[in-house]
C-alpha cells in the first residue's frame, strides 16, 4: 500500500474502505485519537506505539508520517491447522457464551451451545504465534515509567490492511536462508520459498483497535479478591468510520500474593463478568487474558473478529506489560 493510499486508509477509517459486519450498535462514547477522555486518571508520561496488521508481517505505524517501518514476520504454528484463521461472527459467540466460559470450573453443564463454544474459545485463547514485533523497548519504558514515576499512561493502537488477502511483503531465499522482501504478490504457501510455519492468507474485515493502559489503583477487586490489588485499568476502542475511537469497555488486570505467589487477575463486574486468577503466571497466560478481553469486546460491538487478529494483538499487548505486571507487587 503506497504511502496515499494508507493517508486515505485512515482518515476516513478501515471500515468504511474494507466493509465491517456489525451485529447491533457501537457502545459507549466516541473520541478522536490524540483527545481521549476517560473516567481513569493518566499516570505518567503518555506512551504510545502503533502498528499495521498484514498476513504473515506486522509493522511499526508512524501516526505523524502514516508510513510503516520495521517490518517483523509473524505465522502461526503448524499444530493450529486451518481453524486458527477463522472468523468468529457475532451469531457465533455472543456475552452469555464468554461468560459461561469465565464460570466453568471441573461442573459442565448439560448444554451442546456452550459446550461448543467453549472448544472454539479455548482455541482462539490458546492460539500461539511464531515471530512478532520486537517490543523490548517500549516494555523497558513502561517499567521505567512505573519505577521513576509511579503510573502508566500507555496507548497501544492495531491499524488494519484494508486487503487482509494479500500483504506488501513475502519470504524468499537470500543464499539458502529465508528472506523478508518487498512485493505485490500475495503472501501465502503458493509464492516463494516459505518457513515450515502456516501463514493465513484468508480475507477477513474489520477495524482497527486500541488498548488503552492506566494506572495503577490499588483497591479489592470485588468478591474475586477481597484484599487490596494493584492495577491497571485496561481499556479498549474500537476504531469508527471517521478514523476516531469509540470506548467499549474497561477491565481491571492487576497482581497480588497468594500463599507468597505472584497471581495476576482479570476482573469485570458487569458484562462481561469475569473473575480469572492465575498464579505463577507465564507470558502465555496473559495472552490468554487479552484474547478474552478482545473477544469480549468484539462480541459487545456485534463485530467480527479473525482468530488470528486475536492472537497477534494480545501477543503484542502481553509482550508490551508482562514485566510491568510483575513490578506491581
């Protein structure tokens, strides 16, 4: 995509380019990006990165220039087959389902819906990726940012190609080694020589999303954990037609002790509720965590959403906060 054509991409918003299947009407309230207002106080220096989504590649976005620059290979792995690409529609997967999911314990109930659901959830949470976006630095700045100056302001912001089908990039051969290279052609398992990973190559539409980190607040999370909890709040947009954000929903992520192990938790209490607690937590945890959150926020909008999309952002989102995580206890 030229440099015009992604001038024009954002201005007038993703979808209004590539077509968006809405179920029901956006929640919440609309703002532009750069004049974000929120009930959560900003902590800190205010962080900001944002990135472009293709088959196979996602690049580092510059919001001044709107050029795309360092370019990183992403696939999936081979163990995830062809069901890692699809697209979760919102007769599909729906808040009951996404709570139902949260409330499981070692009792199933008797319910072929959820019970269906369930796998497809499991699925898309446990999708894990190969490659990615180098997020070392941004995540240092972050933990500075909680060491020297006590709080996090920090904005991470998924642009998408309006033609997921194809990307500007392939892997070829450079003396017997794959290559990353510029080209026209789509990305797929037809055209040059390939990692032995699977690269999605289907066409899906959508908008653009924004996570959106503040704090921390020290408070009990409800009944989930009745002792004070250090965390963020985390917030996610969804982009609109105008190239603005609308809120759709704020979770508390935070980590506390238990039993002298660091625990982290995802908490909501309204709908979606949830109360997700896991100790010794592993990056692959947390990923999990933002998939649900993302998952839950499309399933509010009535938007569709790729497996992948799924996976790649709560891949960059864990990437970005893990080790700003731990330091909060």
């Amino acid at each position: 995509m030229s440099a015009f054509d992604r001038r024009n991409f954002l201005k007038v918003g993703a979808g209004s380019v590539a077509g968006l299947a809405l179920g029901g009407p956006f929640l919440g309230r609309e703002v532009e990006a750069g004049n974000l207002e929120t009930a959560v106080p900003a902590s800190g220096p205010s962080l900001r990165e944002a990135y472009f989504l293709e088959p196979g590649v996602i690049s580092r976005f510059d919001t001044e220039t709107l050029q795309t620059f360092r370019p990183e290979i992403w696939a999936l792995h081979p163990e995830f087959g062809t069901g890692a690409v699809a697209t979760l529609a919102p007769d599909d997967l729906g808040l009951g389902d996404l709570e139902s999911w949260a409330e499981r314990r070692t009792d199933v109930p008797n319910h072929d819906r959820s019970l269906r659901m369930w796998g497809k959830i499991d699925q898309v949470l446990g999708l894990r990726l190969s490659g990615g976006p180098n997020l070392s630095e941004l995540a240092a700045a972050s933990m500075l940012n909680l060491r020297d100056r006590g709080g996090l302001d920090l904005a991470l912001d998924f642009f998408h190609s309006p033609d997921l089908a194809s990307s500007r990039f392939r892997l070829s051969e450079q003396a017997g080694l794959p290559a990353l290279e510029t080209t026209v052609e789509p990305i797929g398992r037809g055209g040059g020589a390939q990692l032995p990973l699977y690269l999605p190559t289907v066409a899906v539409t959508l908008y653009g999303w924004r996570l959106q980190f503040r704090g921390p607040e020290t408070h009990p999370l409800g009944s989930c954990v009745a002792s004070p909890v250090k965390h963020f709040h985390v917030e996610l947009f969804r982009q609109n037609q105008r190239g603005g954000f609308d809120y759709v929903v704020n979770f508390h992520l935070g980590t506390y002790l238990s039993g002298g192990k660091r625990c982290f938790v995802l908490f909501n209490n309204v709908r979606p509720q949830i109360c997700w607690k896991i100790c010794g937590p592993s990056y692959d945890d947390l990923k999990r965590m933002y998939s649900y959150m993302l998952l839950s926020a499309a399933a509010l909008v009535g938007v569709s959403i790729a497996a992948w999309i799924v996976a790649l952002i709560a891949s960059a989102a864990a990437a970005a906060t893990y080790a700003s995580l731990l330091l909060l206890v």
